[in-house]
C-alpha cells in the first residue's frame, strides 16, 4: 500500500495421524459453458435459496447496495453522508455490499452480490461453496475487500464473506496437523475476517511479539498471505506468506481441508502468494510468531531542488547513500521521486535507536546542507524511534503526543480502531492506473547507478516513482530469503532491493451517479503519464515481474508476470484442486480460461 504520508507526525519515534487417507476429489461433472444470472431458468428457486439459508443457520442475506442513496440526486442528505462514509475503510468493511477501491477507471465498478453467506465456520463456507458449485453460480469470496482489480466483488453472485470469522489464538508451541515430528514454535491462528490491526493488537500490543503482516491496518490477513504480502519490516521478516504454518480451507468439492508443509502440502504452497479466491476459500490461517526489536522507527522529509540539473545529483547522491548505509534490513517503506524535482522520504526502521537512526542519516542531511543553494527541506527532517511494543497501540501514541493514525468516527466504533493518515487516500478510491515492477539489486552497483538515476529522472517527467524497499527482499537475512523461496511469489522478489510503484486516481466516484461519475478524460491522461514513466522504468528490468496486489488491470502476461517461473505449478494445482473453475478472479490462475467476467467458460 503507499503510505506517503506514513506517520507524518511522528515524534519520536488433537493431532491426526502424519499419514493421510488418500484425497477424494468429488468425481468431475461436465463443465458447464456457462454460470447462470438472476431470471435464468436455472437460477435457484426461492425454495433452494430457503435450504441454503437453514444449512448455514439463517446466516443468508440479501446484499443491498448503499450507493442506490445517490440514485435520486448527488447533493442530497443521504448521499452526502454516504460520501463521506466513503472515506472511512472501517464502515466499508463492515458493509457487505462495498470493496475498499470503488473501482478502476474503464475497466470495472464495485457491483454487489445477490445474496451473501456471511459465514461463522468453515461448514457455512463449505455449504455456500457447494451450493454455487451445484447451481453454476459465481462465486466472490471477502474478507478485507481491498482488491484492486476487483476481485472481492462481481453482480449476479454469491458471496462468501468472512468479515465475522475474526477470532484470534496464540500458541506457546504450536505444531501443525499431521507434522508430529516437527518443531513447536510460537504462533497465531486468525481467523479469515482478521484485519492486521486487530492481528497487531493482540500479538504486538499485548504479546510483545510481532507476526508479519500488511502496513495498511485494514487489509484482511487472509487474503494478503494469498496475495504473498509485505509490510513496513518485510525487509527484515520477510513476506507475510512465508510464516504461513498452516490453513483450514475449503476447496471446491466442498471438503475441509488442512493444508501445511505435511497434509496437501502443494495445496499450502499455492496458498503461500498463489492469489486469492483462486485455490479454495480459506477460513483460518496459523502464522510463525517472530522475536519483536526494542525500538521501531522512521525518518520523514523532503528534499527539493531548484533545477533539473541539481535534482540528478540529488538522485546520485540518495542512490549511493542507500547502497551503502540504507540497503539492509534495518530499513524499509518509501522513496518517492517527484516530477516537481522533489525526493520524499517516508522511511521505517527496526532494531535502531533514535540517535542510530540520526547517526545513519547524518552524511545525506551534511550533504544537502552544504548545497543550500540548490537544495531545500520545508519542514526538519523527522528522525526518531518509539519502543516498538506501542507501535499499533493508538491510545500510547496519544498520550505521547505521537500522531499517525485515524480513528473510527462512527458512534459505535470499536475503541482503537484506526488507520494511517497516510492509507487514506486509497479509502473508496477510483484507480486510474497502477503499475509495479521489482527492481534487481544490480541496479545498486556502482557501475549502474547512473543507469537507475536516468531512469528515475526520466520517469519522474511522466509521472512520480515510489521505491517500496520492503518489498523487495535484497537485503533481507538469509532465513527470510530463504522462506519467500518457498512461497508462490515471482522470484524476482528475492534478488529485488525494491518494487518501483507508479500509479494514479481520484476520490470516490461511480459510473452513471450525475456529479459523481469518474473523470475519465483525466483518466485517460493520466494512465497514459503512468505508462510512459514505467515504460523508462522498465528500460533496465523488462522481465523484473509485478506484485500480483499492486499491479495493471490490463497486465497481458500477468502469469509470467505475477509468479514468473511458478506460475506452471501453480496451473497444475489449480486443476487438481478446482478442475471446473469454480474459484474465478480476474488476472489469477486459470482465469484465461474464462471470459473477462467469470461467466462463460472458453475452453
């Protein structure tokens, strides 16, 4: 997620047996060409939708769509207070009827299901996985909701949403199914309706550990472990995917499965950044709890300077600086290069003091200042740590005066529910376009330096550059590195010392709502910006692969460029586990073999 503003205001900062029966797969029917709509013949009589709504406890309901409030004029009171709802992910979670990102200018709108299961357990998800299966319905799976490209929301569907499955368990020494040899080690079960804040919560804020997970506190823990996932301290633990222990998931014949490194352990694989609705519906996960440093903290400023030719140098000299000092594991989060000749920093750090972190940044400050003529920093540089047992703990940070975050306005908010100041730009947005792509560490070699200041000047005429470094895994342990090997992800995150983000969008907006539709004149122009900046970007890594989450809607080669050379594994346990498509999202794994809306199979 950007989080450009990232904490502007900081201060200072019982075990079955190892041996399991063999897998019984539901005997394969002929695939239907097509999955049927509301006043299809073959849509489920209300007598059908009445035995589903028993098989899962009355939990079946009729998903409204709030945006209808708008339909009778954009200015009116009740629209007016949507909008502003609008921007509060909190209110859009608990709204079965709504996604986090509104939509993507010309390609799709968030639409509602139908009905939706809001399930409790793993049997109501295995009785809506059945039902869909054997009416020939599309089927949408949510959680946090926060899909780019839509994948948490189609029309004509039904739902599977697990925003209520949100119990979290700690264990001193837990031991996956079937794994009776393996090594007990501390760990977390969360259930698919978790959101990384409430998993911080419990595990950092009241354990003193840490479990790896998103930076957006919104973001749902299942579907980011699915998607391979990185936080503010990736650089240091990892990708959020590589502590995946072990999932209870449904798969498409409507079985409950345990999947880890002993039981379906090509299942578990898949689920480790494989994409998600994709495999199965996931209804737990068990995470690797991880030693938590002392301190957390960050440094934020901005530097600008006054010509072009001072802003190259100010790029040869960050370049540098970052190999030498920056690029390891202590550090992590953003670099924006800006088209206004500006470089924004909005870093992280772990493991370091606040006069360490100083200490580091001192030569690049002495730099900056000895060219006073030519370089300017508005506000000074915010350098500082916190203990990092408070770092999600809002009620800490307010009695020490630390900003940050946002609070839940609603009457009946859950106390401490927040989110980055910085995150709130992407509430209910429109995309216009987003681009990714992982920058290989050769880049930092002193014979291509220039290389990457060219190209990063270049791009910034176009449009702005974010350099996301932990989400790249140069620089990371050896364990870490090591882990993510063994995930679904493209590769190239493992020899990448950052992934170089493009993107651009508006406020909420909605097609065909008078004085609230998207502006796709400005769309138009600004994704062809964002193109041709990825385009100098992409010069020096034509093959460096995107990040599945963060990428373009109209990725040609998104197998290739999502799971580089896994995504042939990844097919093959796609056809084991779900041989007639039930599970479609756009851009994942078999999705080619349907149309673009899920609905008619092509091959």
């Amino acid at each position: 997620m950007n989080r450009r503003t990232l904490l502007k205001h900081l201060a200072s900062l019982p075990l079955l047996s190892a041996l399991e029966p063999c897998i019984s797969f539901a005997a394969a029917t002929p695939a239907s060409k097509s999955r049927v709509r509301p006043g299809d013949p073959a849509w489920p009589t209300a007598a059908s939708w009445g035995k589903l709504k028993q098989q899962v406890g009355g939990n079946l309901i009729q998903v409204d769509f709030p945006l209808k409030a708008c339909e009778s004029g954009p200015r009116t009171p009740a629209c007016e207070a949507l909008w502003k709802d609008l921007s509060n992910p909190f209110f859009i979670g608990d709204t079965p009827g709504l996604t986090q990102t509104m939509g993507w200018a010309n390609a799709w709108a968030t639409k509602p299901s139908v009905y939706a299961v809001p399930a409790r357990n793993a049997d109501d998800i295995a009785a809506a996985v059945n039902f869909a299966r054997d009416n020939r319905l599309r089927l949408v799976v949510k959680g946090g909701g926060h899909s780019y490209q839509g994948t948490s929301n189609a029309a004509d569907s039904l739902l599977i949403w697990t925003r209520h499955l949100d119990e979290i368990t700690l264990h001193d020494a837990f031991v996956p199914q079937g794994c009776a040899n393996a090594k007990p080690q501390p760990a977390a079960t969360l259930g698919a309706g978790v959101i990384w804040l409430h998993a911080y919560d419990a595990v950092t804020t009241r354990a003193g550990k840490y479990v790896q997970g998103g930076g957006c506190t919104t973001v749902g823990v299942a579907g980011l472990i699915q998607s391979g996932g990185f936080g503010s301290f990736s650089k240091h633990y990892g990708t959020a995917a590589s502590s995946l222990l072990e999932a209870e998931v449904v798969t498409a014949d409507g079985k409950v499965r345990i999947a880890n490194a002993c039981m379906n352990p090509d299942l578990f694989w898949a689920l480790k950044g494989g994409g998600g609705g994709t495999f199965g519906v996931i209804s737990k996960i068990t995470l690797r709890l991880h030693a938590l440093p002392e301190f957390a903290g960050g440094a934020f400023f901005t530097v600008k300077a006054t010509s072009d030719a001072a802003f190259r140098r100010l790029l040869e000299q960050f370049i540098a600086f970052y190999k030498t000092s920056l690029f390891n594991d202590h550090w992590g989060e953003q670099a924006h290069v800006n088209g206004d000749n500006s470089l924004e920093i909005s870093m992280v750090s772990h493991g370091l003091t606040t006069g360490q972190g100083k200490q580091i940044w001192q030569p690049f400050l002495d730099w900056i200042a000895k060219s006073s003529a030519d370089y300017s920093i508005a506000a000074p540089p915010i350098i500082g740590s916190m203990p990092a047992c408070y770092w999600w703990d809002p009620e800490w940070r307010k009695q020490h005066d630390i900003g940050g975050f946002v609070a839940d306005p609603r009457p009946n908010a859950r106390p401490g529910d927040v989110w980055w100041d910085g995150d709130g730009d992407q509430v209910g947005w429109v995309i216009y376009a987003f681009e990714s792509l992982w920058m290989p560490a050769s880049l930092l070699e002193e014979s291509t330096q220039a290389q990457l200041v060219d190209a990063l000047f270049a791009a910034s005429r176009h449009r702005g550059v974010g350099l996301h470094f932990n989400k790249g895994l140069a620089g990371a342990p050896a364990e870490a590195v090591g882990a993510a090997r063994d995930t679904a992800t493209n590769p190239a995150v493992l020899d990448a010392f950052a992934l170089a983000i493009i993107a651009a969008g508006e406020d909420h907006a909605y097609p065909g709502l008078p004085g609230r539709e998207p502006d796709l004149a400005t769309a138009r122009k600004k994704s062809d910006a964002v193109a041709k900046s990825m385009d100098e970007i992409r010069k020096l890594a034509p093959n460096g692969g995107a990040y599945v989450s963060e990428s373009n809607y109209f990725e040609r080669s998104f197998g290739e460029a999502y799971w580089g050379s896994n995504y042939a594994r990844l097919k093959e346990v796609k056809k084991k586990y779900d041989p007639d498509g039930l599970f479609f999202v756009h851009n994942g794994v078999g999705s080619d073999d349907w149309s673009a809306d899920g609905f008619t199979r092509l091959k």
